[in-house]
C-alpha cells in the first residue's frame, strides 16, 4: 500500500535545503559559489512524496501531460542517495525510452495520456526495497514545450540544460524566453545562450531538488516547462588526482569480478594513490584477444546505454579486432556525461570517453553535459587557426547534427569520430605499454605509473623513439603550441605572425598535424589515427592553415595552405613515412608499416585564398587499389544521406594533452 502526501511549504524547502558543506563535514567544490543571479519563479513548485509500505518514498510532480518531459525521485526518507544502487523498470503503460535506470531519478517523456507504472529496486547499506509508483497522464492541452533533461548532478559538478525548438519545423526559439527558479537552493546561471543554461551545482548538506522553470510565446500563447535536478550530496573529495567534483558511475557489468577496482581505482573523489597493478591489471594480461565480451567487463560508466552502445560498437563495427587489440592495453573503459575532452591517462591506465561520439538516440544526446572543454579559449590571441577533419568521398563523415535539433543517428553514422577517437586514445596506450611487454610487467603491487616512468626515463617508449629517429624540427611551431594547447600568453611576435608564416613552419616539416608540437606522444597518437583511419576505412584526414576571423565557420576561415591526406606525403626530404611505418610497426607489429604506408593515396593539394567549406571537394575518384579495399557500403551511403555541415574543428580539440 502506499499513499499520497502532498508537501507543505516547510518540507518542501527542507528538501531543497542547501548550504556550505555536507552534513558529515564534507567540503566538495565550490565552497562559496558565486552570488546568485537567477530570480525566483512568483509561484514555487509544490512537489508530492508517496509514501509506500516500506522505507522508499516517491518524489512526483504536481501533475504529467503527454509528450512533456518529466522525472520521479525515489528516496529513502532523508538518507542521502550515494552509497545506494537503483534500478527503475517500466512496468505498465505504452513503453518508454528509460535513459537513467540506475539513478535515483528517472527521467522520459511520456508518448500519450494513460496510466503507467514504474518500479524500482533499491539496495545498500544492509537495506533492500523493491516498490511500484503508478502515474496519471493527461492529454496535452498547451502548445508543446519542453526542457531537458530532468538529472542527477553531484553537487560541485557542472549542469546544462536546454529547451526544446518550437514552431512547425522544431526550428524556433520561443519569443520572450525567460527563466526562474521553481525549487531549490539559490543558483548562479550562465544565460548567455538563452536556450541552454549552464551553472555549477551547489554544495548542498543533504541530496536536494533544484527546479528551473522556462517560460516563452509561441504564436502568441504562453508556454512553460520545468526541469528537475537532484543535487546529491558527496564525500568530501580527497583525492589529490580527481580533485573536481566527478559524476557518480557504475560498473557495466555488475557481475564483474573487477566491479570494486573499477569504483575505487579510476574515476574517484577518493583515490588517494594509484591502484595496484594485482588490483586492476591491463586486459592483455589477463584475457586473450578471442574473448571480446570480457573487455566490457573493464567498462565504468554514469548512464546504462554508454556501455550499450560501446558493446555494440565493437560487436559490430570493428570487423578486424582492431580495437579488441588496442584495447589490451588499457585497464578500464571509462564513458561519463561529464568527460570533456577524452583522454588517456597513465595513472590509472584507462581511457575516458566523451559520450557525444557514442550517442544513438536524441534521449541519449539529451543527458550529455554541454559545459564548454577548458581550452577552448586557448590560442584566440593568434592571426590563425588549424582546422581539421575527416572526408570520404568529398563528403565529411562526421554526422553532426545541431544539439537544439533532436535526432537519430545509425551505428553506421556514429562510428567514423567513435573509430578516429579511438585509434588516437587507444595509440597512447600502446604507446606506453605496447603489447611486445605485457610479459614483462609482474601482476604484483607495483603500478602501471612506476613501470611508466621506468620506462619513459629510459626513453623506451614508442614516442621516444618516434622523437629520438625523426624528430620535428620547427621551433616557431612548438613554441605556438604552448600558446594553443597549454594556455601560455602569445610574445608579440607570435601574434603578428600571419597564416602564410605558419605554412612556411608547418609545410615544411613532418608533422601531419598542428597537436603534434604539442607534446611526443601527442605526435605519435596524431600519426597512428591517421593512418588508420585512411587504412582500414578509407576515410582522409584534411588539416589547413587559416585565418583567424571572429566568429569562425567553414564558411568564412580562408585557406593559406591545406592537404589532404598529409599522411600519405612521400616527397623528397619529408620523415612521414619513417615516422608513421615505424609507429604501426610498434603498436600493430602483424602489418607491414611500410607496405601500409607505401599504399596510403597522395596528399592533395587545397585551393589558397578559397573557403574551408569550398576547399571540402577537392578529391578526385579514389584509386582502384583503395576503392578496392574500401569499397563503398550501404553503410557509407547511409553516412552521406541526410548531413549537416559539422561544427568547425581546431587541432586538439577532441583530446587531453598526454
């Protein structure tokens, strides 16, 4: 049995009571967030808890319409939410998409007015509960509008949210669009983009519900929408290598038998020193390259359908084992909402993935954090910028769609940036711990780091040799590189080069990229992607040099000097070749690195003085030799179909410097 309370003002508050630090003395970022900035809604939101025969509440809504987007909280009277694991399950109703199932907020979008029921087992600290909360939802009776998404956010963590595109095309922003806080602590909003706020979540003392209210016209009526947040309350952060506040995460597979080094040892507020490599080996050395379906047994992540669509991925769209390969390096796959930009780290000898390159569903989309990656105003004081990307066919293959237009995307569409982010993650591990001394290194209470620096102080690592064999030569292109990828001020020099400056130290070195100057590993990661992305896919990397105009797009950057397929270069006095054979070598010894390398296409010139966007169809007919190896698919020509121009991409933009 269970019954219906609704909320007094009182409790209302005291579950959005917030303060300084958590009630056990925690003391999480930020303590003393900036004033707030967001007014207060004239009407406040009254939230209704149902109470159930066992300990586990019910958080709702005042009420549910169809096709609104909407949440329920399951708690456990005022205990806070972070030692407790849930597990949400629709159990009556037309079926839903569930993208938070193992939150203790559940977050959809109801299709059509009904009943639902929803179920959820919760279990920890010696307590299991397994309830059922039954929903009424009215038909719609306003023109649409929603907010999303409805989340849990740990407090001291950054928070996006976005309202939906109205009109009869999804294209329009509601006219007067204006926003207050409906429940919660106060909150200081970044509204700069009136149609995606963005704030870091307070420090609150106990897990607290914050609600932001939209309010617009559209075709002269009034609209508005609610989106609800739980804040929850963490431990105090102690970790000198994680010492921002993290998402909370969950082991992929439950049955792993690493479940409990992969909540301690790679994505914790609390780790305090590096794992041992008895607590959690890399999978080379303790699986064999057969037996795939274990490396998702080394897989961390913040939503079920991150490790879902991982799974798949390698399941599907990895024919060669490529990745089952370069993933034996590695000791944990770590996929979080809150991962910006990716990287690979050494610490604790796991890759974090960004999740925008694994999204399949527009509610998949909806709960990636859209908070801004830390450089992107790194280099704005230069007279160029390098972009990049990827092309087949004269085509780009990203399949990029504007984050305020909701869609679909295919496996197929997906994978071309899921496979290039890989090959470059992935060559930082192999990098450091290739394959040749898996045997070499003991299972014992050493660390993956001490083997690391053993290593590196030996310059025994691919890159080091990479450097020590054929090293680059411009100056003037690694002292640009501390200003673009490290932050480091611009001497007055260096802002009055021009771009036909960089094209004279560029071009004429061997570097396939700008983020290769940025650091040896980063150099030899650039030169691994490339080639493989061109080998196994057919798929080009195009890098140029360009101006540097305000409001840069495809459209208005104008090319000094560009190629395409810089990695395929074999004229005179060029080390590409040397360089890129000796790394596939290293990493991927059964291919022949200088056949591989000898088959790779010609550069291709780009126009001086045309576009960005103008230069993209410069490509003639590919070889026969390539097309023979990569010839189009359904797959390719499902890529190409319906397209947008992807954003503008700058050298290092995707990745965390090694």
């Amino acid at each position: 049995m269970w019954k219906l309370n609704t909320l007094p003002l009182v409790s209302v508050l005291a579950l959005a009571a917030c303060g300084g630090g958590s009630s056990d003395g925690d003391n999480n970022t930020p303590i003393d967030p900036p004033p707030p900035n967001l007014t207060r809604c004239e009407q406040q939101t009254q939230l209704t808890v149902i109470s159930t025969s066992s300990a586990l509440e019910f958080v709702i809504e005042p009420n549910y319409n169809a096709n609104q987007s909407a949440a329920i909280v399951a708690r456990i009277g005022d205990s806070d939410s972070r030692d407790l694991a849930f597990e949400w399950l629709q159990t009556a109703g037309q079926s839903l998409i569930l993208k938070s199932v193992k939150s203790p907020i559940l977050a959809f979008q109801f299709a059509d007015a009904g009943d639902y029921s929803f179920s959820v087992n919760v279990s920890g600290n010696g307590m299991s509960f397994n309830e059922t909360v039954n929903i009424s939802v009215s038909a719609m009776a306003t023109a649409q509008f929603n907010v999303r998404s409805d989340q849990q956010v740990v407090e001291g963590n950054d928070v996006s949210v976005r309202t939906d595109r109205v009109g009869v095309n999804a294209d329009e922003i509601p006219s007067a669009l204006s926003w207050c806080i409906a429940l919660g602590p106060e909150l200081n909003i970044d509204i700069s983009n009136i149609e995606r706020p963005q704030f870091k979540a307070p420090a609150v003392n106990s897990d607290t519900i914050a609600i932001l209210r939209a309010t617009g016209s559209v075709d002269g009526e009034e609209v508005t929408d609610e989106v609800l947040m739980l804040i929850t309350n963490e431990s105090v952060i102690t970790s000198p290598y994680f010492d921002e506040p993290v998402a909370r995460t969950f082991a992929y597979r439950e049955n792993s038998s690493y479940r409990s080094a992969l909540n301690s040892c790679v994505y914790s507020n609390q780790l305090l020193s590096p794992c041992s490599i008895q607590q959690l080996p890399l999978l080379g050395q303790t699986i064999s390259l057969s037996e795939k379906e274990k490396i998702m047994e080394r897989v961390l992540v913040s939503h079920q359908w991150m490790g879902d669509n991982f799974e798949t991925f390698l399941d599907k769209m990895d024919p060669d084992s490529d990745f089952a390969q370069l993933l034996q390096s590695v000791t944990a796959i770590v996929i979080s909402y809150d991962i910006r930009p990716s990287f690979y780290w050494v610490v604790t000898g796991a890759i974090y993935l960004d999740p925008t390159d694994l999204w399949l569903l527009a509610e998949e989309r909806d709960v990636i954090n859209e908070a801004a990656d830390f450089r992107s105003a790194f280099g704005n004081q230069l007279g160029f910028i390098m972009p990049w990307r990827y092309v087949k066919d004269n085509v780009y293959v990203s399949y990029s769609s504007p984050r305020e237009l909701r869609t679909e995307r295919s496996m197929a569409q997906m994978s071309p940036d899921l496979s290039s982010l890989l090959f470059h993650e992935l060559a930082h591990a192999n990098d450091f711990f290739p394959s040749s001394i898996y045997d070499t290194i003991p299972v014992d209470d050493q660390t993956l780091l001490d083997h690391y620096n053993r290593r590196s102080s030996a310059g025994e690592l691919i890159s080091d040799r990479v450097t020590s064999l054929y090293p680059l030569l411009s100056d003037e292109m690694y002292s640009l590189a501390d200003v673009s990828f490290r932050g480091k001020t611009a001497t007055a020099a260096q802002q009055a080069y021009l771009p036909s400056d960089i094209t004279a130290f560029f071009s004429e070195d061997s570097a396939t990229d700008y983020y290769a100057y940025s650091t040896s590993r980063e150099d030899t990661a650039m030169l691994f992607e490339e080639v493989m992305m061109s080998y196994r896919l057919g798929i080009i990397r195009d890098v140029g040099i360009t101006d540097n105009p305000d409001n840069a797009t495809a459209t208005s950057i104008i090319v000094d000097w560009g190629q395409r397929g810089r990695i395929g270069e074999k004229s005179p006095g060029s080390t590409i070749p040397q360089r890129a054979a000796f790394v596939i070598n290293q990493i991927l010894p059964a291919l022949d690195g200088s056949q591989l390398i000898g088959d790779l296409p010609e550069p291709i010139q780009m126009t001086q003085g045309q576009s960005w966007l103008d230069n993209l169809t410069i490509s003639p007919q590919l070889s026969q030799a390539l097309q023979k190896r990569n010839p189009v698919s359904s797959d390719d020509r499902e890529v190409s179909q319906e397209r947008f121009i992807p954003e503008l991409r700058i050298s290092g933009d995707r990745h965390k410097m090694n």
